[in-house]
C-alpha cells in the first residue's frame, strides 16, 4: 500500500512543462487504479486484492492486484476452460444475479454480502459450495474458486450462493432445502437466455482499468421466447425428457456427464412451465422464501403452487402432459384427436377428497366444474378455476385443430369470468348491488359453460360431465 500511496504522491508533483490537465489526468487514473489490499486467511504472507461489484454484494479477493499476465491465466489445452479474473468475475457475479432476480421476479434487495476468493491452487474437480456464516447482523457467504473453471459451473456455484442468500432473508428456523433442478434449471436458462455474455470476456480495456472494470454496469442480451421453444423442441426430440421423479430426486450421475446436459434441460423445461403458469413467477420467488421453513423443498413447493397442485402426483401428472407435448409426439406436438377428447374431459373434472369423519381416510371423487361454479365458496371457487386455466392453455399447444375452437371458448370462458373487477365499494348501502352483479357472473358464466357441454357431447365421448 505504501508503494502504491508513493505512486500517488508522484502523480501530484508538479513538474516543469506538464499541465495542470496533465496532472488531473494522471491523478484520477492513479485514484481509479488503487486497490484495496488485505491479508489473506491462513496466509499472512500473501496480500489479497479485493474487487467490488457494482451493487457491493460481491466482494472477490485475488491473489493478483490487477488482471494476471498471460503466464499467470494460462489456460493450457482444455478449451472450455477460462482463466478467473477478478474483474470479470465480478461483472460476471452481477449478471447472473441480474438473471436470477429477473426470473423470480425479485427486486434487488440484498442482505448478505457474497466473498468470492480466487484460488489458483484449488483442485479444479473439487466441489464448489457456498459456507454461508451468521453474524450478530446478518449473514455472510464465503465462495472459494479455483483459477480456472468452465463457465457453466461458475454460473452454477454463484447461482447456488444466490439462492441461498434469498432464502435466509425469511428468517426461517431450518437450513434452507435448495431443490437442484431450480439451481440446473436457473443455469440453463441463464446460459441460454443471456448467451455467452453472462461470463464476460475479457478484453484490452478490462486489463487497462483493472478491477474497476467490476462497476461495469451488468447488461447481457436477452433471447425470445419463442427461440428458446424451438431449441427445447429440437433437444427433446432426440433426448426425452426426465422424469418428475428424475428430478426431484437426482443421483449423482444425473450431475455428471455424460447426463448432466440431458437433466440441466429437462429442469429447464420445468422451471420455464412453472413460470407460465397464472402466477408462477411470484410462486417460485414464494417457494424460495419458504424453503428456511421447511423441512424439504417439497413441502415448500406445494404450500407455494398450492393455486395449482396439492400433492406430488399432480405435479408428475402435469409434467408428463409437458413433456408429451414438448417431445412432439403423435404427429408434431399434437395429440391424435381421441387422446385429446379423453384429455380434454380428465381436465373438465376436478378431484376432491372428502372425510365423513376426521379420523377417516379420504375418499376420492369426481365433481364436474359446473357444480364448484354454482356451489363451493368463492375463495375456493376461483382456485379451482385458475388451476383450470393454467391446464387448457397448457392442452391449447397440444390439442389437434379440430378441438382448438371449443378449447379455447372454455379458455376465454374462464378468463372472462377470472378477470379483475371494479374495487369493491366502500357504503355498505351498495354492497348488495356488487353482490348481485358476482351473482349474475357466475349465472353467465354457468350458462356459457352449459353451452360448451353440449359442444363436447356432440363429439359424442362418453364419461361426459352433466351440466346442472
């Protein structure tokens, strides 16, 4: 540190022939070009540098007080390897954050601060894994890296660091549960929806300007959705996807190659599904919150898609009518137009579980939506009605052409009905005119729905429901 304050001193000497610009100059470059320097842990004869993100969540300490020489990052013959550099892990840290929080919906909001420590000697194969440390304010994350790592990995090790830090913000009892194929499942689609700019490259400037090149504002480009359909379609045609067992409950060869890529894509398929769903952003931001409270991420998960699943098997069911879809199978995605009638009267139902007493097993059974439209409690009502929803816009891309209109008119029929209101009123003396217009929607709605059951039995596929 003396040396370099002598540098700085040197900067401010006034010298015959030079401006005062000059001197400005060179000041602000020797003020930008300062680094912090610290002892580092277990070492003390080795000073560390310390590059700052840009939001200051991400502190990396390198052993190099600027960007390595060419001899220090040497990579050597593994080409999907690159070379750690404190600068651009820092950029890198902050766009990967910038994905996640995008893909929860979060804001930025950070707590814990996250220590990433550049390890050149580190064994490249050795697991990396966050230690996350509580302070008497707060907790703090400690990520070592060696010098050299793929990117993918690097991705994954600061997304898991990520998602830890947003689930001890609740405060929860339990160390937090973190289900893999949301960590594979955020990987692959930052990798592919951010493109090879998430891990930045270094270039001339970035060695220039040195760790300030960490404040670099974190943008990365974004694809469309539908590039991202077509590539998944692509992939699964000739890898099928997991199953939902799969990947809740991965073995350690599903982490591994060769099978890595196959389980990195079919989380990523089941995350980007869950997001398509009425309100699936918010309820994974939600099962992320949850998971300190939890004793599994199951539990967690259901009391967030509560909206759409109450137990496991339906969640297995919902995945296999995804992964039908996505694999194109019958004809190009689109089921043969008997598989769709018995798919289409499956989702017209609604299963409930009752007890006759408390200590009673459930007893299973079928209720047609007309009788939870015109019977059950509002609350519970339009729960079963956006689970619905979310099931026909899923049977839209699958369905063939001839069973699209009447799919859709039940679609739009739901939608209608679920569409927000006016505000309630606050006089009690017009509540009743309020109450009586919900009324009418849900005679509307039962009359539309009566409409399409006569559609559906025209097809002239039994096991139809009866309208009232």
């Amino acid at each position: 540190m003396a040396h370099a304050a002598a540098h700085l001193k040197a900067c401010l000497l006034v010298r015959p022939g030079r401006p005062a610009a000059g001197r400005l100059g060179l000041l602000l470059l020797a003020v930008w070009g300062l680094v912090s320097l610290e002892a580092a842990p277990g070492r003390p004869g080795l000073r560390l540098a310390t590059t700052r993100s840009r939001t200051g969540q991400f502190v990396v300490h390198s052993p190099y007080l600027s960007t390595p020489s060419l001899g220090q990052r040497a990579v050597g013959g593994a080409t999907n390897l690159i070379a750690l550099q404190p600068d651009a892990v820092a950029v890198a840290c902050e766009r990967i954050k910038q994905g996640v929080l995008a893909t929860l919906g979060l804001p930025d909001r950070w707590r814990g601060r996250i220590h990433v420590w550049l390890k050149p000697e580190q064994v490249l194969k050795a697991p990396i894994a966050p230690a996350a440390t509580r302070y008497a304010d707060g907790w703090a994350y400690d990520l070592p890296l060696p010098g050299q790592l793929e990117p993918a990995r690097l991705v994954r090790a600061v997304v898991e660091a990520l998602l830890t830090e947003l689930a001890h913000r609740s405060g929860g009892p339990h160390p937090p549960e973190l289900p893999v194929w949301l960590i594979e499942g955020l990987v692959a689609h930052l990798l592919e929806a951010g493109g090879p700019e998430v891990v930045p490259t270094p270039s001339p400037l970035s060695s220039r300007v040195g760790p300030q090149w960490g404040q670099v504002q974190p943008e990365t480009r974004s694809a469309r959705p539908d590039e991202l359909w077509r590539a998944q379609q692509l992939w699964f045609q000739a890898h099928p996807p997991l199953s939902f067992n799969q990947l809740a409950l991965p073995t350690e060869a599903h982490l591994a190659p060769p099978l890595q890529p196959a389980y990195r894509a079919s989380a990523r398929l089941f995350l980007s599904e869950l997001r398509r769903l009425p309100g699936g952003t918010s309820a994974l931001a939600g099962l992320v919150g949850r998971l300190s409270f939890a004793l599994n991420w199951q539990t967690a998960f259901l009391a967030s898609f509560h909206q759409h699943f109450t137990r496991l098997v339906e969640v297995e069911k919902w995945w296999a009518v995804v992964t039908d879809q996505i694999t194109g199978r019958n004809s190009g995605a689109v089921w043969s137009s008997e598989q769709a009638r018995l798919r289409l009267d499956e989702l017209l139902w609604f299963v409930v579980e009752t007890r006759q007493h408390a200590l009673d097993p459930p007893q299973r059974s079928k209720v047609p939506l007309a009788q939870v439209l015109e019977e059950w409690h509002p609350a519970a009502r339009d729960q079963v009605l956006r689970l619905k929803q979310g099931q026909l816009q899923i049977f839209l891309r699958h369905a063939p052409a001839e069973l699209q209109p009447l799919a859709r008119a039940y679609a739009d029929a739901l939608a209608g009905f679920l569409a927000p209101g006016p505000p309630p009123r606050a006089v009690s003396a017009k509540a009743r005119p309020a109450e009586a217009d919900r009324r009418q929607r849900v005679r509307e709605l039962a009359r539309q729905w009566h409409a399409l059951d006569q559609q559906r039995a025209a097809l002239g596929h039994p096991g139809l429901p009866s309208s009232p």
